[in-house]
C-alpha cells in the first residue's frame, strides 16, 4: 500500500523549491517500498562516486598550456580514504617538480584538487577556475600557473603554495557525495597559507557549487571578494566574515 | 617524581602501559581514527590486557594525572578547576571496573546518578565506557534523566525529541520552508528547528533566523529555531538585534581542536550571557546547543596522542559548564579514518550518548554516516534502536534521511515516528499538545492521514513562505 500524502499538486509546488526528500509516499508511518528503493539505488551512485578517479588530461586540456601536476603522498583511493595524513602532503615527485616550476611570488594559486569527487570536478572545476583567473588578473593579481592534484586533501594546498611561492591558495576539490549530489565542488581560500600552521579556522569555504546548487558566476564573485579582502585586512578564515552581499543592518 | 606504569600479566606475558592515557588508548574497542593516531592497540590480547589493568586504575588517579597537561589546555584546567569533591565522595574509593560495578547495579539509582555527575571527570566517564559492554552503555545511560527546557520541556522519562533540520544547498527561504513544513506534517521539531546555513554570509544568517522566528510565532509553536552557524557569527546576529533563541557551536576536547574551530571558552561564555540576556525562552533558559564527534581533535592536529572517545567525552566537559538546551554527537559525519563501519560508529554513538548522559548532559546523537564509509541504512536503523533503547535524548529529522546541503545520511521523520511506535516513546508534552491542537496527529501521537494533509500545508503555509 502506498499513498501520497496530501493531493499530488499541493506537495508539487513545494516540491518545485527544494531538491529534499519531502512529501514522500508513506505506507502506515513509514516509507513507501518505492522510496526505500529509490534512496538505495541513490546510495549506490554515491558510492560509485567516491571511487572514480579523474581525468586529469580533459581539466588540463580546457585549462590551457599554463598547467602543472602534482600528487599526494597517498598512493591509491584506498589509502586516501584511510590516511588523510598522506592525502595533505605532497609526494616527492611532486615537491622537486613545484619547486622546479617556481618563479617569482605570485598573490594566487589556484588548484583543481580531485578530493571525494573526481565527478564533480570534471564537471564545474575547469570553468570555476578560469573564471576566478580572470577577475583576479582584472584586479591586478599575479597568478601562479594552474594545479591539478590527485587523491588531494584541502591541506595540501598549503604545501602547493609554499612550493610555488604563491601568498594566497585557493582550491577548487570535489566534495563528499551527496545521494542527490554527486557533483558538489567546494572552494576553500586561505591566505597567508603556512603549511602545518594554517587550520580551517584560516580559511574560508565556499560549498554546494554545482547544477542547482550556487551557481558558478556566484561563486566566482564570492571568492574574488574573499581574496580582495583578505589581502586588505590580512587575514582569511573567521577573521573574515563574508559580507559580500551584506544588506543593511535590521530595521529599528 | 617517576609516572608509575600499568601492566597486566597475561600467560608469560606481561603488558605494560607507559602512563594513563596509553591505557586509556590501548584499552579502547578498535577504531581507525586510534589507529591513524598510531595509539591502539597492537594486538587484541593487549587490548583485552589493558581493558583489565585500567579495571584495576583507582578513580582518584584521575585527578593527579591528567591526560593532557594542565597548564598546557585549558579545557583541562575546566574539567579539573570545577570538579565537585563532594559529588565524588559516594564513588572515591572505587576503582574503574569498581564503578562498572556499581554503575550497573541498583544502588545506582536516577537519584543517585544526578547526584554523582558533577564529580564525575570526562576522563573517568571514559575510562569506565571502554569495560563497558553495548548493554551495559544502554542500561546505565537510560537510568540517567536530564531535562532542559526554553520553550519546551526536552528530556522526560519516555519522550524523544527531534530536531527537525530543514537544509537548502543554497539556503532558499522557501525550500527551507518546504522541509520545515514536511517535518511538522511528520509530527517533528521538538528539539529545534535548526537549519545549517549553506554559506556563512551576515544577510542570509540574519533572514534565515527572522523567517524561522516568524513561523514559530505565527503558529505560536513550542519550540525554538537555530541557525547553526560560528559562534562569532551568533554574537554578530545578536548584536543587530536579531531574534536568536539557541547559540549553536561544534566543540571538541582540548584547547588546541577548539582552536581549529576558531572558538575558545571566552567566546562562548561571551556567546551563552547575550543569548540568555535575550530572555526569549519561556519556560527555561538553556540556551546553547552543541555538537560533537570522536576524531575532531585528530583531525585538528590537537588530540596530545589521547585517544579520540576520551577526547570526545572531554568536549562533554565544555559543554556541561554552559547548561545546554541539546548536545548531540554527529558520530558517522566525520568519515572513515576515524569510525570505518557501522560495527564502529554503533559502538561510538552508544559510548557518546553513555558519556554524555552520565556527565549530566542532555545527550542526541546525529545518527548518519557518510558515502565513503562502510555503513548503510541497516547499521542506522540498528544504532537508532539502541539509542532509543537506552533513552536518547533526541534525534535529527531529516527529510528522507538525506541531507542535500551537507551530503550526509542521517535520520528521517519517518524514523522518528518508527521508534515512537516500537518503543511508545513520546514527543516533549507541549510540542505534542500543539500538534494535536493543529490536527497533525490524534490524541495518540500518531500521524494524521494523507487526506487531510493538503488543508495542513495551506494552514502552515502562510506563515512559513
């Protein structure tokens, strides 16, 4: 037995705001086999999600030629998944060839880093980053090349900075897999980027960018504030508060 | 003076444990987050070996030896600083199995646990947990009552309460509503409605908790609404005369994990004294709501090699100095590298909701786990059973079971509604006597039928969008 609460078009337009699981078909108080199911088949794309690896070619193909690679001490998902120690340093293949590729101090990198989902990156890192490259150079920023980074934690980005001389880090990497979002990229700003100093009190987060979520264009001008500012105050993370689009304060 | 070494003969071996927190450690059931640290136990013979040398451990030495120095924390100098000697007397002389003992007998009594929580350490709540049996952890936490209250009563014999939590990936004020209005329609919200905000941007915190607030009073529900967001952000909204009623902060165990979540005791003290100076409460004036997890130190760089479940009770220690309304660990969120599979975050949770209850706080659990670790709605139904088996003060209500904004699993309304009838288990009385007023359910508690959900959703609606 199965039955939807309520008329079908008074759940449909509250519906219509929200990619949440509501006004779900019961049966007694609990669960249609219908969404049971559905919630299994979900949880199981996830899952998928969390182990594909990223075509690293296709990112550094829509990047362009100012494009270099690196790779965390973490030699497979497996151990990615149980040592997020190795996932935030980078391995020694990875230190000399930065280190190499370094020139001048730059304010920004901008990394790709895979983390928990190779499929959102694919998907929204590449134009994300171009675009956040652009308003930076409008705003007189100089830029390190771009990064792509495997079986990457957020801290690894430190490392990647200190490497290329860059002030400021700003990493675009998959999020943890949603069972309605597999596609989720975060972007996480720290500035003045000390590795094994900086926390994630140091930084600050931009999540839920993907189809549905915060749009691109939204994002992008987020964090170009959040870099503006922070080099203006010194300081990222709780220090700085995203008032970006602060309206004016409460009325009375 | 030389720190004196446990040990424990076993055949012609013998197990020694440099000092009490390796004990502590090495005594711990396994987990990957102890593991990781490179504390527990190498074998399972050491760790059954330290399960009976830290039975054998006098309570009193958890006074004289800290685990994490004293003047190096300060969440230590808290713990020991307010320990209360005559709330201790009754179990001074007692060993850690000692207390197992008594802990499970008759003699521990509600009475007698309400009186003994404040001598108690979160380091011997701990302690005591690691002899514990999951049985046992159940027994002992569903003899312990605490009860809270601001605008409801959270906490009495036979209820449980839940927060509804109506995320939105991008924070959509109607969205939010929506989700607001499917928990309701599901008989949720006692706890809070407590919405994580997608960004932490001042103009969309501030709107967040006006439209939360205007529903709550238009339908004059009791209950109270939160917007889980940094303490420092909580001060702000307060500052500009938001209408805030819960402060929420993650916390952890020690100064330096604080630290990472950019938050320190004066904050929150700072954070706890405007909230109540609000006022807004009407039946009671516990105004903070906290969330926890084994493996946050860790994951900080903070933990003092002090294994993640003695960390965690520790952070019960900082929550019970500021009188919170609700307290829950979120035990499968934090990932794989601490809690691998259901087999770990059921043990977790189970020692979580003990350790908390025992310490005198008002103990939920955000029973979830995440896609990259080895759990599945079964292991949530088994941990959500035992956990309203052992009187859990509160669950989360999430619709679906899928939270969109976080990408996690946690519980649904409908799992609620699941454990109210397999256990008869009560909504907090003046919640329950709205949604009856309302016509969301019958005298009985249970749901009110499909039909005559549609005039349910315009009546709430109005208010809501």
């Amino acid at each position: 037995m199965s039955k939807v609460p309520g008329a079908p078009d008074r759940w449909s337009a509250l519906k219509a705001t929200t990619p949440a699981r509501i006004g779900l078909p019961r049966a007694g108080q609990g669960l249609a086999l219908s969404e049971v199911l559905a919630f299994q088949l979900a949880h199981a794309k996830a899952r998928d999600a969390v182990h594909a690896a990223l075509d690293v070619e296709v990112i550094a193909r829509a990047l362009g030629p100012d494009v270099l690679l690196a790779s965390s001490a973490a030699p497979s998902r497996d151990t990615y998944l149980r040592r997020p120690d190795l996932g935030r340093h980078p391995d020694e293949a990875t230190a000399l060839a930065l280190s190499d590729a370094a020139g001048d101090p730059v304010d920004l990198v901008i990394i790709i880093a895979d983390g928990l989902s190779a499929t959102a990156v694919q998907a929204h890192a590449a134009p994300l980053a171009l675009r956040i490259a652009d308003l930076a150079r409008a705003a007189c920023l100089s830029l390190a090349p771009f990064v792509i980074a495997t079986q990457a934690r957020v801290a690894l980005g430190d490392h990647i900075a200190l490497l290329l001389k860059a002030r400021a880090v700003l990493m675009l990497i998959g999020e943890r897999p949603g069972l309605s979002a597999v596609d989720s990229l975060g972007a996480y700003f720290t500035h003045a980027t000390k590795p094994g100093v900086s926390t994630d009190a140091d930084r600050n987060c931009v999540s839920n960018i993907k189809d549905g979520g915060l749009p691109l264009e939204d994002a992008a001008s987020r964090l170009l504030w959040l870099i503006t500012e922070a080099r203006r105050r010194g300081a990222s993370g709780v220090a700085l508060k995203d008032e970006s689009g602060l309206a004016p304060l409460l009325p009375g | 003076m030389m720190t004196a070494m446990f040990h424990h003969t076993v055949g012609r071996t013998r197990h020694v444990f440099a000092d009490l927190k390796t004990l502590l450690a090495r005594a711990t059931p396994p987990r990957s987050g102890d593991m990781l640290a490179g504390i527990a136990a190498a074998s399972a013979e050491e760790h059954v070996a330290a399960k009976h040398a830290l039975a054998n451990v006098p309570l009193s030495r958890f006074l004289s030896e800290a685990v994490v120095p004293y003047e190096r924390d300060d969440v230590t100098r808290l713990i020991i600083d307010s320990h209360d000697a005559s709330a201790f007397a009754p179990v001074a002389s007692l060993t850690v199995g000692g207390l197992r003992d008594w802990l499970v007998s008759g003699e521990a009594t509600t009475t007698a646990l309400s009186a003994l929580a404040p001598g108690l350490t979160p380091e011997m709540a701990a302690a005591v947990s690691k002899l514990m049996r999951n049985q046992d952890l159940i027994l002992v936490a569903r003899k312990c009552s605490v009860v809270t209250r601001f605008r409801n009563t959270i906490g009495l014999p036979g209820t449980l309460a839940v927060r509804l939590q109506p995320n939105h990936p991008t924070d959509d004020l109607a969205g939010i509503a929506a989700s607001t209005i499917d928990g309701l329609l599901l008989g949720a919200g006692d706890a809070t409605i407590g919405v994580n905000p997608a960004t932490d941007s001042l103009p969309q915190l501030l709107q967040l908790n006006q439209v939360l607030n205007e529903l709550i009073q238009t339908h004059q529900i009791p209950t109270q609404s939160c917007v889980l967001t940094h303490v420092s952000s909580t001060i702000e909204l307060i500052n500009r005369s938001a209408p805030v009623d819960l402060v929420f902060q993650s916390i952890a165990g020690t100064e330096g994990a604080n630290a990472s979540f950019g938050v320190t005791l004066a904050m929150l003290d700072e954070a706890c004294d405007a909230a109540r100076a609000l006022r807004r409460g009407t039946l009671g004036d516990n105004v903070m709501y906290f969330e926890t997890g084994q493996g946050t130190p860790l994951s900080a760089g903070a933990h003092h090699g002090v294994d993640q479940q003695t960390l965690e009770a520790r952070a019960y220690g900082v929550a019970r100095r500021y009188r919170p309304l609700l307290v829950n660990t979120v035990v499968g969120f934090i990932g794989p590298e601490y809690l691998y599979d259901g087999k770990q975050i059921i043990r977790a949770g189970l020692e979580d909701h003990f350790c908390g209850k025992l310490l005198g706080l008002p103990l939920g659990c955000d029973v979830c786990y995440t896609n990259h670790a080895e759990a599945d709605q079964d292991d949530m139904d088994t941990l959500m059973t035992l956990l309203a088996a052992a009187g859990v003060t509160y669950i989360m209500g999430v619709p679906g079971a899928d939270d969109v904004m976080l990408n996690y699993q946690s519980t649904s309304f409908h799992d609620a509604l699941y454990l109210r009838e397999v256990f008869g288990l009560k909504r907090a009385p003046e919640f329950a006597s709205w949604l009856i007023r309302m016509g969301i359910t019958g005298e009985g508690g249970r749901i009110a039928p499909p039909s005559v959900m549609p005039a349910l959703i315009t009546r709430l609606e109005g208010a809501a969008s």
